[in-house]
C-alpha cells in the first residue's frame, strides 16, 4: 500500500467522523490516513476484507484514532446502505462523505451491453446517490459531501460510459448541494487525472513499456502523473471548515493533463476503491 505522512498543514478535522467508500486502497487510502493523521475517526469499506484489514490495522497503528471497516460490495443490494447506517451509528454521526469508488464495465458502443452500461452506472453515480441517501439522516449540520469523479467525466474519452457515469457525478455535486442545503450539507466534486499507483494500470505501463509511460507523462504540464497524496490532499480541504463557502463546485485535480489516458484501456476494468 501507498502511505503517506502526517499532513504539513492542519485541516482542522481533529475530532470529526467520515465514511470513505473505497478506503483501503489507492486514492481512497490515501485519504484515509490523512483524515486519520488529522485526528478524525474513519468508517472504511471495500470488497475485500483482508486489504480493509490491513488498512485499518497500519493506519490505527501509525496514527491511532479509530477505524471502522466493513466488506461491501457496492452492486450488491443494501450491503452499502447497511454498512453506512452501521459506521454511523459505531461513530455517532458523520461529518461528512467521501464516495471514492469507481470503475467501468464493457468496451465501446457496440462491444458493450446494457448490462455494463447499468454496471459502470452503479459503480460510480449510484453508489453515490446510495452512500449520500443512507447517509443523510447521519450527517451533523456543517457536514460536507466529496463525490469524487474524474478527468473523463469532463474531458470526453473512449469508453463512453465511464465518462458519462463519471459527468453524472459532476451533475449531482450541483444538484445535490441546493437539494441538501436545509440539511445544511455540502456536495462537492473533485476530478482527479492520472495517478501513479502501485501495481495499479500506470504502474503496470510504467513497468511494461517505459517509453510509453514517460512519453505520456510528459505530454503533462508538470511532466508527470499525480500521486494519491495530492488528491486527498484537496478532498481534505474540501471537508474541513475552511472550505465552507465552496458548494455545488467541481474541482479538477489533473495537473493541465490534456485528456484522460492511452487508448481504450482493458473491456473490463479495476475497480477503483475496492
């Protein structure tokens, strides 16, 4: 796993409590210890209970606080809602959200079926919805919501329905916001680019085809791809009090990457978060 290091700034969330769908690996890792270094208490879940084991364990032992998991597959009917309802009621409440997890099903127009479509839909946007849902009647006045999409919800790329399961994310940050605003809840989305994972897709080119990989990575602005670090760093701010005026926004996370990756990419992806 990716680890990072206690934050160089404080965000102020020492004390508060958030669920982060999608928290053992990756971006959503990532995110968890810097809530956790901040002092917060986290509920985490994901399909696979070892790596929700491990996460917890190293995130409890470097920065103590509380970790609470749970193994949830989000296609699955009501095992997220009742994992959310559960955390909540394990931590008292939530002062916020993070919907991390994503992924695609199926490749282009014709080699894709309805199926993946309403898949890809249900990894990313309905999962949303249903983590926000269930999680409403949980969130503490001054709660904020992060829906996290991606550079393909608004920079158009092969395979359609990743990008528009990823833009319905963006429109619900919008909607939802002016929906929410008598719960006094926030909603906002946060658009990564291309991260550089461990033994994830980029790391995998990196390893398989160097020149590929450095050849992509300088078409970047900065010449080089994200690491998770400096995503969370963003969904931090986000759910913290200093971002109390931001609402309904959407907030790309990309480095100036001029378009969302190589090619059409694998017909069935990773699952981000899980």
């Amino acid at each position: 796993m990716e680890e990072s290091t206690a934050p160089a700034v404080s965000y102020g969330l020492r004390g508060r409590t958030f669920l982060v769908t999608g928290g053992s690996r990756g971006l959503g890792y990532a995110v968890t210890r810097l809530l956790a270094a901040e002092g917060a208490s986290v509920a985490i879940c994901g399909r696979d209970s070892e790596a929700l084991a491990r996460a917890a364990s190293s995130v409890e032992e470097d920065f103590g606080g509380t970790v609470v998991t749970g193994s949830v597959d989000v296609l699955a009917p009501d095992e997220l809602e009742d994992f959310t309802v559960e955390s909540a009621a394990r931590l008292g409440g939530f002062d916020g959200l993070v919907a991390n997890i994503g992924g695609k099903r199926g490749g282009g127009l014709l080699e894709s079926t309805r199926e993946d479509w309403q898949a890809t839909w249900e990894l990313n946007g309905g999962h949303a919805v249903r983590a926000v849902r269930s999680a409403l009647e949980a969130f503490r006045p001054g709660s904020s919501v992060v829906l996290v999409s991606s550079i393909s919800g608004w920079k158009p790329r092969f395979p359609a329905q990743y990008g528009a399961a990823k833009a319905s994310e963006i429109y619900l940050a919008g909607a939802l916001c002016q929906e929410l605003a008598p719960y006094r809840v926030r909603v906002n989305t946060v658009s990564p680019g291309s991260i550089l994972l461990p033994g994830k897709s980029w790391d995998r080119l990196r390893q398989r085809d160097p020149e590929a990989y450095a050849a992509y990575a300088a078409r970047n602005p900065n010449g080089r791809l994200l690491n998770a670090e400096e995503v969370a760093r963003v969904i931090a701010f986000l759910l913290s009090p200093a971002s109390e005026a931001v609402n309904g926004a959407h907030i790309p996370v990309d480095g100036g990457q001029p378009q969302a990756g190589l090619g059409a990419g694998p017909a069935v992806s990773e699952r981000t978060g899980m």
